[in-house]
C-alpha cells in the first residue's frame, strides 16, 4: 500500500472516497486479525498508516459535508 497524500484524496468523488475507505477498513481489518493469531508482522508501521489514510478520508468527508 502506497501512502495516500491528502491533494490526492481531495482529488476523488465522494463514490471514489467511499469505495477507498471500504477497502482500506477491510485491509486494517486483515492486518489486525493477523496480529492477533499471532502472525509475524512484515511492515509494523503499515497498520497506523492505514489509520491515518482512514482517518484523512473521513475528514475530507466531513468537509465536504459541511460545505454544503
């Protein structure tokens, strides 16, 4: 996963946004569910990036939402 740059974000439509976010959930999901059985982690840092991706496109969302 390559790190999402803000700019780049902003750059989608809300149906693009919504379908990133639905997958970046799912691929937190897997990470944590491989901590937790124990797995060897190959890229500690990848989980909290994949909550601060998470995190921006929810509040570009927001924005959006408050705009109009």
């Amino acid at each position: 996963m390559r790190k999402l740059k803000l700019k780049d974000l902003k750059k989608l439509s809300d149906e693009e946004l919504e379908k990133k976010l639905k997958e970046l959930k799912l691929e937190l999901l897997k990470e944590r569910g491989n901590v937790e059985m124990g797995g060897s982690v190959k890229n500690p840092g990848k989980i909290r990036a994949l909550k601060r991706t998470i995190a921006r496109i929810l509040t570009i969302k927001k924005e959006r939402e408050r705009s109009r």
